[in-house]
C-alpha cells in the first residue's frame, strides 16, 4: 500500500474515534455543582478545633508557646494521621473518626 493512503486511512480513523468521544461527552448528564468555599466555611465555622487554629494563626509566633494551640495541634495532627482518618469536610460536624 502507498504510504498516502496508509496516512489518509489513519486520518480519517482518528477523526472519527473524536467524533464519537465528543458525541459521548455532550450525552452525558452534567454532574451537580459542587459545594463552593462559602458552604465549605459556613460547615467549618461550628467545628471548635478550626475555630482555634485561626486563633493560633491569628497570633503567630506566641501560638508556639500557647498550651492551647499546641493542644489543638496535635489534635489536628491526630485526625490527619489517624489510620483510617476521613476527609476534613466529614469530620467538620465535630464527629472524631472510629478506632479500628
């Protein structure tokens, strides 16, 4: 085969393999709209150990020397690193994740 025809060929294969993916794309439902910054901060303004942290950042170096900021550290670290620990918008409701 001449090697035109063999590009041709794949031309027109590669047209048509993104025809049919944008067909596919534009039948798909669109998803809902995810939760903005504003639902995400309203959730967190009730969570106590948030609130604290904005404390400690609020008063920058002396929150190193703060028993309560350090407290509400290493609270932060536990929930982060805790096996099994579930994402920061899950925990906002002040639920602490189950111990296996």
């Amino acid at each position: 085969m001449d090697r035109k025809l063999i590009a041709r060929i794949g031309a027109v294969i590669f047209i048509a393999i993104a025809i049919t993916m944008t067909a596919i794309e534009m039948s798909r439902v669109p998803e809902p709209p995810r939760e903005g910054p504003a639902a995400v901060a309203e959730k967190s303004a009730t969570d106590p150990l948030l609130i604290e942290l904005r404390r400690c950042q609020s008063i920058g170096a002396a929150g190193v020397s703060d028993p309560d900021c350090l407290h509400a550290w290493a609270e932060n670290r536990r929930r982060f690193l805790a096996p099994g620990a579930r994402p920061a918008a899950r925990i906002a409701d002040g639920a602490t994740p189950q111990e296996n």
